[in-house]
C-alpha cells in the first residue's frame, strides 16, 4: 500500500510542552478531542529534557505494524532542527492495550530502524480508551 505523505497533519506547540514518559504523552494526547475515537498514530518528536518539537497525526489507514514495513515515513517528518528520541502513540480502540507477540516484534523492528537513522525510539505507547501500556516498560 502507498502511503501518501500528504496525508499526514504536523503539530507544533506554541508554547512548551514537556512529555517525560508515556504518562505524560498519553495526557497530552487526550487533550486532543476524540483522540483514540479511531485507530490512529502519533509520531511524537521530542527534543531535549522530553520537550515536545513536534507531533505528527499518521492517519487511520495506516496499521502500527505497517510502520515497521516503512520507516522511512515517520523519520520524513522529524524537524529539520534534529531531535534527540521519537515516541510513538498508537490509538487502537477495542483492541485492548496489553501487548501482543505482533507487538513485540514490531517493537523490535522499530527500535532497530530508527537506531539505524539515529533517531531513539524512546517508546511505543498502546492506548484503548482509558487504558494504555507502555512498551519500553514491557519490553524494553
């Protein structure tokens, strides 16, 4: 399936926004109306000392184990200015948040590309509704 760039909605804070861990960014993505309503992925850019740089909405189409097949696609959006780790949120309602076998190997394969590109992957978030699993915490 091709993915199409232009698909794709960039955010960048205003003001600073700092995410220290998968707590944090799970807040910060609530205050998103309807977040998690649908699948969906963000792309959360973090500079130094967790400061969100920019976040990127990967829309529904797009499957969390579709984004190890095409790495290449989330590290297009990393700003120009560099960044120091990437976490991923992945929305996947009625799908539960505790970590399948396809989810710990699509962990690995992303912690893999974006080492490769050096760009950290500091984390995968899963989130159902009101529950969420941190993956660097599990699996890590």
């Amino acid at each position: 399936m091709p993915l199409d760039p232009g698909s794709a909605l960039c955010y960048e804070p205003p003001r600073p926004v700092t995410l220290t861990g998968a707590g944090d960014a799970v807040r910060w993505a609530r205050s998103i109306p309807d977040f998690g309503a649908v699948p969906e992925v963000f792309a959360v850019f973090l500079g130094r000392a967790g400061r969100l740089v920019r976040a990127v909405w990967l829309p529904a189409v797009i499957g969390f184990d579709e984004l190890a097949d095409w790495p290449d696609f989330v590290f297009g959006y990393a700003p120009a200015g560099g960044v120091e780790a990437v976490l991923l949120l992945v929305a996947r309602p009625d799908e539960g948040a505790e970590p399948t076998m396809a989810d710990a190997e699509t962990w690995d394969l992303m912690r893999l590309a974006h080492d490769a590109r050096g760009l950290p992957l500091r984390d995968i978030v899963l989130v159902d509704g009101p529950r969420w699993h941190s993956l660097a915490e599990t699996l890590g």
